[in-house]
C-alpha cells in the first residue's frame, strides 16, 4: 500500500489514501506558485535516480533509455531520426509547474497548464472502454498538461494500450512511475525545488532593491542607479528624454542603437504601445514610458532575452521610479535654470552688470573684459538639442551664455566662444545674426545690430560687420528693398511704358539717372544726354510729379536716388 496525498488545498471528493489509490493531491498550490520561474524540467524527473521513472511516449519500452541522455534535453548517441526520438529532447526540457495526484475520472477542472498528473489508473479498470481512454487524454491535452504519470504494478501490471495510443494520438508526454515510487514523493521534490527558487528569488530581489536604494542615494545619483540595473540584469540598460534622445546614463550598443531610439520615438507618440521588441535573433530590448503619454518624461529600455519574472519586473518598477523623480527635478531644474539665464540677461542689458555678475557668474563665470559679440536666432530656434550644445559647450572653449529673450534666443560670447556658437549654429541648421564687437556696457547695441543682421542678411549666419562694410546700401539690398524700390518708382517706370513716351526719347528714369550722376547739374546732364538742358529740367520735374515727389528737397531727393540705385541692382 503507497500513501501520498499532499494536503494543500486539496479536494479529496470522498477519495482516501485507501487500497493502494492516491487522493487528489495539491490544487491550491498553483496560486501559491504563481509568478515563480519554473526550474524544473521532465528530464529532472526522469532523470532522478530515486524515482525510476520511464518515458513510455514519446520513446517506447523497446527505445533507448531517456535516463542515458546525459540530462534533459540532450539526444542520446546512436538515437535514429525517428520523429518520436527527436521529440524526446524538446519533450524532456518541458517545465513542470507543479505535480498532481489523482483518479478521478475527469480531474481536468481542477487542473492548470504546464502541470503533470500522477494516477494509479483506477479510473482505467473494470469495463472502461477504449473511448473513454482517448476521451480522458485529449481532456487532459486540451487543458495544456505537459505529461500523465501512470503507476504499474498496483491497478494495472503495465499501462493499458489504450492509453498509450491516445497519449501518443494526442501528443501528450507519457511516463511509468514504478510501484516503489510514492506519488508524495515526487510532488515533494517539486515542491522544494519551486520553494526553494521563490526563496532565492525574494532574496536576489530584496537585495536587488537594496542595492538600486543605495546607488540612487549615492553622489552617482541616476547615472549609478542604471549600472546597478545592469549589473543585477545582466545587460544593458539605456535612458532616453521626453524628446526621444538618449541620456548619458548607460546606453544601448552601437549596433542596435538606430533601432532602439525609432522605437522609443514610437514608445514616446504611442498610447498604448508594446513594451517589448525584438532586435534580431534572441536578443529584445523592454521599452517602459516613464511619465503619461500625455506628459512622457523619458522612456527607460533595457535588454532582455525573455520576459521578465516577477522579481526582475519589481526592479525595473523601482528604477522607472526613481528615474521619473530623478526626470522630473531634471525638468524643474532646467526650468529654472532659463528662467535665471532670462533674468541675468536683462540685468546685463539694463547696464546693472554688478548684480548680473553676482547672479550668474557661480553658473556660468564671469563676463570677461574684452571685446564681446551678441547673437540672435529667431523664436523657435531654441530647441532642446541645440540648448544642450550651448550648455556643454558654455566654458569650453571661451566664455559663453545664452538666455531667451521675448522668444528669441540670445548668445554673448567672446570671440573664441562666438566661434562655437556659430558651429553649432550651423550644424542644428538654424539662422542667427551676429553683432560688430561690443564691450558689457554695450550689450543693447550689440543686441540691435545681431537682430539687424539676421533681418538684413540673406546668409545663414548674418553678420553685421559684413553689413557695415557694404554701408548702408548693402544693408538695404541684403534685406531685400529692391522690391520696395521698384514699387516706390513704379509711375514712371509705367509712364516709359507707354509707347507715346518712348517715342519721344530718353525714358524718365534714364533722364532722372543721369541726372543725378551729373551731380544733379542740368548742363552735364544735357551733355550726356543729347538734348537741351530744359528739355531735362522738364523730364525731372514731371518724374518728381508722378512719383510725389520734391526733388528740390535733399530728403526726397536722397530717397530717389537711392531707389534708383537699388532698381540697377536688381
């Protein structure tokens, strides 16, 4: 007689440990289990020396012994090619959940997927018909069991062959448990080995924990809180901002790196997106938002090869945590930060450059004595790439500092820091003007003339000095007053049109020219024209009329000429 009814919740339905029967042992137990890893495998059964357990399906009694395999999953030497050989390995590295015992003639509710069943076969005597064999296998198939352990020498002094054809019709794993073999026994070893790695778990998982406290506390603060997540995982760990760029804090390997920043930039823009991607062969990044979709703050990606277990999704929780308190008096200090650049700015725009010093210079140092440029890119220019390039760069070569102004981003530097700035101007493809060398007392000059740059020039990076060596009809042209030109003389362009007009000579606008290239003198104005000074006197005062013009008065006459200069040019 064998007893070995676990008593765990289990449901007896009137059935004792009587007359050789096993009761139906350990139902509960699963719930208990749930979210452990599963350490234990058929070939670990099988393979135990104590049990004497025998593959019957997938390899037959006359088969080579599984127990010869040197270990689950591993083919025997000599095995032949036959489908049920070469299934025997994949079908020995199955897990096993848990262990069952029963003989109950339908135990299929009481039953959860990845679980092996242990029966002595009663509900196989008597009469039972072949159907009723192939009827309880597929139950126990359809239900996701992963084997049915059947004893001999106590019911049946071998397994029915009824059971043996269904087990294999429906691919359900078949072993012989020898009658020394107490059912208990097994349950137990299973038993103790999930214990014990959902005790090792608790305890990688507690010191894990421990281990991510005390590097978030530390002065390497976020940065030394993702090494120790990947230290504790095993791979890299890599975190990105709310803009998709990645952080100085770990980093995915360069071969993946592409991938990864696409798919956190989908993480970031998605609702509902998946946490977990493939990145070729065995290899999967998890991808977790930190923050709402609505306010993301970053997103955190690490490595993985397989799904978290509950003890590794614990850490990531904590880290992505720490991580959004870290991002998120990341964005408040960055937040403040502008608003003190914008508040030392205009103390050096308002000449109280004492305060400004005491201010700004423990940030960002002090403004240097010699000569100084100002920079102006227009609103929108201030993205957070190009804020983070001014911030490294500020103090790296030459003095550097930059602040928004009424939504426009201004840069002061000296001349090796201007270098810099118009750099990284250049590379984040962004159009700024430059102002002519000022000092600290002359900023608002500076300001003006880097804001005039930008408007008049047509280059990317407008600099005024450029403009002042043109003089002022280079300013008008590099900002575009051709146009305007043409507009202001367009009556007598309009009046030469028209072809009476033309037939009567010299066109208004060359008489008006000659004019005042003859330095306004109606005799040399005549000489280069061919006709009599009054005849020219005549065409000026009617350009003058038509064009609303005094050109008696230097105001209006400067403002001709120049019309007329800027018409040649375009």
């Amino acid at each position: 007689m064998r007893c070995g009814a676990l008593m765990l919740g289990e449901r007896m339905h009137g059935e004792h440990c009587q007359n050789g029967q096993h009761g139906d042992a350990g139902f509960d137990v699963v719930a208990h289990l749930c979210g452990a890893r599963m350490p234990v495998t058929l070939g670990d059964l099988v393979t135990a020396p104590e049990f004497g357990l025998r593959m019957v399906w997938p390899t037959l009694d006359d088969g080579p012994d599984p127990r010869a395999m040197g270990g689950p999953g591993r083919a025997p030497e000599g095995a032949s090619d036959s489908s049920e050989q070469t299934a025997l390995p994949r079908v020995l590295a199955t897990e096993v959940a848990w262990v069952h015992s029963s003989d109950l003639p339908d135990p299929a509710p009481w039953l959860e997927p990845g679980q092996l069943l242990l029966s002595d076969g009663a509900q196989f005597a008597g009469d039972r018909s072949e159907r009723f064999a192939q009827e309880y296998v597929a139950r126990l198939a359809d239900r996701g069991l992963i084997g049915l352990g059947l004893s001999e020498g106590i019911v049946h002094d071998r397994i029915p062959d009824a059971v043996v054809e269904a087990c294999r019709e429906r691919g359900l794993p078949l072993l012989s448990v020898p009658r020394r073999t107490p059912f208990i026994a097994v349950i137990r070893y299973v038993a103790d080995i999930l214990a014990r790695d959902r005790r090792e778990r608790l305890e990688w998982s507690l010191d894990a924990q421990r281990a991510v406290a005390r590097a978030a506390s530390s002065s390497g603060g976020l940065g030394a809180t993702i090494d120790e997540l990947e230290r504790r995982l095993g791979g890299w760990a890599a975190l990105y901002d709310a803009a998709g760029r990645p952080l100085p804090f770990g980093g995915a390997p360069a071969e993946h790196a592409d991938q990864v920043e696409l798919l956190v930039q989908r993480t970031l823009t998605t609702p509902r997106p998946n946490r977990r991607h493939s990145l070729g062969s065995d290899e999967a990044v998890a991808l977790e938002r930190i923050g709402t979709s609505a306010h993301p703050l970053g997103v955190l990606a690490v490595r993985t090869t397989a799904p978290f277990d509950p003890a590794a999704n614990d850490l990531v929780a904590s880290v992505l945590a720490l991580a959004s308190i870290a991002l998120e008096q990341r964005r408040a200090l960055d937040l403040e930060r502008r608003r003190l650049r914008s508040g030392a700015l205009e103390l050096l725009l308002s000449g109280r450059l004492d305060t400004a010093d005491r201010v700004a210079a423990p940030l960002w140092g002090t403004a240097p004595d010699g000569p100084l440029r100002v920079a102006v890119a227009p609103h929108g220019a201030e993205s957070a790439e190009l804020l983070d390039a001014l911030e490294a760069a500020a103090g790296d070569r030459g003095w550097t500092f930059f602040a928004e102004r009424d939504g426009d981003l201004v840069m002061i530097a000296d001349e090796l820091g201007m270098r810099t700035v118009r750099s990284l101007l250049s590379a984040h493809g962004v159009r700024a003007g430059v102002s002519g060398r000022v000092d600290a007392a002359t900023l608002e000059r500076g300001l003006s003339e880097a804001a005039a740059a930008h408007t008049a020039s047509r280059a990317a990076i407008g600099e005024y000095d450029d403009l002042v060596g043109d003089g002022l009809e280079g300013l008008l042209v590099a900002s575009g007053a051709e146009g305007l030109a043409r507009r202001m003389l367009a009556p007598i362009l309009e009046a030469d049109a028209d072809p009476a007009r033309t037939a009567e000579g010299a066109s208004l606008e060359d008489t008006v020219r000659a004019w005042f290239e003859s330095g306004c003198s109606w005799d040399r104005a005549a000489r280069v024209l061919g006709v009599h000074r009054h005849t020219v006197r005549t065409r000026v005062a009617r350009a003058g009329v038509l064009l609303g013009r005094d050109l008696d008065d230097p105001t209006d006459r400067a403002e001709v000429w120049l019309a007329l200069r800027l018409l040649r040019r375009d």
